[in-house]
C-alpha cells in the first residue's frame, strides 16, 4: 500500500542522530546547571572539633599521673617517671611535632573546603550556557534544512521534464 511518506533519508537519519544528541545533552545540561556555584561544605564541626583540640594544649611529661592509690605507690611512680623520662620527652616531642603538622595541615584543609563553596564558576556556565546556544542555532538550522529538503522533493516530484529543443 503506497504512502505519501518519503523513506528514510540521510536527512532523517541526522535528524535522528540530532534528536538522541539533544537528549544527551539536556541531561548533560540538568547536571550542570548548579556550576554557577558549588555546593556548600559546611565545616563548622571540623573546625569547632580543631579549634577543641588546639586548646588542649601541648603534650607534656606535667600531663602523666605519678600519683597511686596503693601504698609507695607515688615513690614507685616518681622513680619510673624518672628512669623513662629522657624516653618519654623524646616520645612527646615526636607525638607533638607530628599533631602540629596534623593541625595545620586540618586549617588548611578546612581553609580550602571554604573558599571551594564560595568560589563561582560563572565562566564556566556562561561557556556551557554560549555551547547550548550555538546548539540550539543548530538545530534550528536542521529544521529549516529538513524543510527544504521536503519542498525541494516536492517540487521535483511534481515538475516535468524538461524536454531538450
């Protein structure tokens, strides 16, 4: 049964390949929309947390309990606090250099993670905002393209040949 439908031409085969690349790019486009500016971090707990932990202060031999409960048990204590001590300043240095860099290296963390959230990437949108145009140009371009490609076929289709003299 005859139709007044035209088979599939290259033309509908772009138009096609143009729809499914439309629809790739508005998801693509739903995804970016927040670029403009990034989600908010909030890093209150971590810094209230570093900020506890500052305060607390450095590690010290002054911190080590020497006292008992049992009797000479102070003497006992005072005598290995004593013995170990060289050892255990030694430990405590080390301990301490080692959560200053941890500190400062959790500041700058949290530093980064702030100006991450309040930096705007409007450069970048108005890139992906002038992309979406241009496709958008295109396509209507298609459209206009497809358009006479259907008057084009109609009228040879309805035309006679010419005939030579």
């Amino acid at each position: 049964m005859p139709t007044n439908e035209m088979p599939p031409t290259s033309t509908a085969k772009d138009q096609l390949a143009l729809d499914e690349l439309q629809q790739e790019l508005a998801h693509f486009h739903a995804d970016l929309t927040p670029v403009d500016r990034l989600p908010h971090v909030d890093t209150g707990p971590a810094a209230d947390r570093l900020r506890a932990a500052t305060e607390v202060g450095a590690f010290s031999q002054v911190s080590i309990a020497t006292t008992s409960k049992v009797p000479l048990g102070d003497s006992w204590h005072r005598l290995v606090a004593k013995t170990t001590s060289r050892q255990t300043t030694g430990i405590l240095n080390q301990v301490q250099t080692w959560r200053d860099q941890v500190e400062w290296s959790m500041s700058l963390l949290l530093e980064g993670l702030d100006r991450y959230s309040d930096h705007e990437h409007a450069e970048l949108a108005d890139h992906v905002k002038f992309v979406l145009e241009r496709l958008s140009d295109l396509d209507s371009l298609e459209i206009k393209v497809a358009e006479l490609d259907r008057r084009l076929s109609r009228i040879e289709s309805t035309a006679t040949p010419l005939q030579s003299p």
